[in-house]
C-alpha cells in the first residue's frame, strides 16, 4: 500500500502510527488489521466518512473481528443495495446511448436541455431518483 495512502488514513482518524527517533511511522499489527478493514469496506463502496463512524463505534484501538464486520456490513446493505441498482440503471442508459450513436448533448437523453430539472437537486436527477 502507498504511504500516501497510510498517512491519509491516518490523517482522517481511521488509524493511528508511533514515530522513532528518526520520525518514522510505525504501525502496529492491530493498525494494519484496521487498514485491511478499511480497503475491503471502500472497495465495496462504503464511503470513507461511514467507515470513520464504523470504526469509532468500536473501542479505542481494537481490531474489528468477525462478528463486527457482520453487525457494520449488514447496516450498509441497504445503502449498497441502493449503488447496485443506480448503477444497473446507468449501465443499461449508457449501453442505449453509445447504441445510437449520436453522441450530441442536444438529442441525448441522458442531457438535460434548458436544465429543466435543476430544482430537483444536482447531477443525473432523472437517473438517481427513479
């Protein structure tokens, strides 16, 4: 893993190193436990801000076990389940519109023209509120 991607970790809170004399980050076995936690939980699609939540729910410096991946995962299904079908839906929008070939923001239907749904929040309205 990058030290990039550490120091970033540890900068939002998610893990916590000890410095050397020679000012470098040492991470203990229960941090790196909390890095894999971490990369499982974002790499499906578990925001970084709700991973901070999950692992401050657990006491300080403790290493998630099983029974808490079960418990933390099953509150984040619903949320997951929500990606899965935005995605679906823009796979099968996206899919139709290279099939026409137009490629031109004035006929597409995924444009929105005259930005007529711009009350309705930012982004896809169309496509991530059905």
């Amino acid at each position: 893993m990058a030290p990039s991607a550490l120091r970033f970790y540890e900068k939002l809170g998610l893990i916590q190193a000890t410095r050397t004399g020679g000012n470098q980050r040492r991470y203990e076995r229960t941090q790196l436990r909390r890095v894999a936690f971490i990369r499982i939980s974002a790499q499906v699609g578990v925001p970084l801000e709700t991973i901070k939540e999950a692992l401050a729910s657990l006491p300080a410096n403790r290493t998630p076990t099983k029974a808490d991946w079960a418990r933390l995962s099953a509150g984040w299904r619903s949320h997951l389940d929500e990606q899965i079908k935005l995605l679906e839906r823009l796979r099968e929008t996206l899919t139709g519109c290279i099939g026409c070939g137009c490629l031109s923001l004035k006929s597409c239907s995924l444009a929105n023209t005259d930005d007529r749904l711009a009350g309705k929040g930012p982004g896809p309205v169309i496509l991530t509120r059905q």
